[in-house]
C-alpha cells in the first residue's frame, strides 16, 4: 500500500495522487508513533506525535512542506466520542460563524503544541489532511493556520462531518 508513495510527487496539480497520498497519511494518522516511524522515514519526514487528552495529530517534515495529520474517532475513546456528539454551535475563533463545539475543543486541545511546532519550522508549503473527527479538526486547523500563518498549501479531509455553518465556510479560503 505504501511501497509506491513518494513525498517528493506532491504537487498542486497532480490531483488524483495527492488524494491517494493524503488518504494513506491519514490512515497512518491512526496508527502509534512506533508503528508508523518506518513508513515517515521511507517517506522523507521527520515526525512530531502530540497527544493531548485524546486530541492526536502528527506533524510531518521535509525540506519542501510539513503535513499535519489528525486523527480520526476511536470509538472506544471517551474523548473522542464526547467531541463528536458536543454539537452545541460556538462562535469561530475569527468570528466569521459558528463551529461544532465538539470539534472546536478538541482542536483546542492541541492547538498550543501544533501552534508552538509550525511557529519555528521555515516557510513551507502545509498540507493539513484527517479522516472522521480528524478530518473535522483538519478543517479546523487549516482556517486557523491560514489567519495565523498564511501558507496552507491545501486541505484533504475524508469522511469529516459538517464542521461549521455556511457563513464560517464562506470564510475558509484554502485550496
């Protein structure tokens, strides 16, 4: 499945293999630190795990771009299933509409790891990519990243519920 992949091959407009890449990536997004250093290594990525209170994502490295990768629901995590049901609306962060509360929270669970690690890394190119949950806070994470940082390269997100009502999506402007 992954013997082919090539983190050199990412490019805008090649995208039909971005979306198989960014689907295996958010696969291994569900796998342990330990489980998935051979696959990050064969990639050409140094890699990052935060884990805060059930809020997981890798942030992924190379000379070229980094690659957020957030983990989806496990059901048989409290925290996970609490955010998916929490659907109360909460005002967006840059109050451009209203968010799954849920979503939000686990997002801000993690944000001050995530925010810490992509204030010292270089001008790059981010790709942010989830499935379930994580293709929630993937979504989450690319708006915010985009107000804070301005260089989200694109979002890829897989099976992610509604996160957000449709003046917040007016708002997202990530490829």
């Amino acid at each position: 499945m992954f013997e082919h992949l090539d983190s050199e091959t990412l490019k805008l407009k090649q995208q039909e293999y971005n979306r198989y890449y960014f689907a295996v990536i958010s696969a291994l997004a569900y796998k342990d630190p330990g489980c998935t250093k051979k696959h990050w290594d064969k990639l050409g990525y140094v890699c990052a795990f935060y884990d805060q209170e059930g809020a997981q994502c890798y942030v992924l490295e190379n000379k070229d771009h980094i690659v957020v990768a957030f983990r989806g629901t496990e059901p048989k995590q409290w925290s996970d299933v609490k955010a998916d049901l929490n659907a109360f609306k909460r005002r967006g962060r840059y109050k451009h509409g209203y968010v799954h509360g849920g979503f939000q929270g686990e997002l801000d669970k993690i944000w001050n790891d995530l925010d810490t690690e992509l204030s010292v890394l270089e001008d790059r190119n981010i790709h942010v990519t989830g499935h379930s949950l994580g293709g929630a806070m993937a979504t989450l994470a690319a708006k915010r990243i985009s107000e804070e940082y301005d260089n989200v390269h694109c979002l890829f997100t897989f099976g992610s519920p509604r996160v957000a009502n449709r003046q917040w999506c007016k708002s997202l402007e990530v490829p």
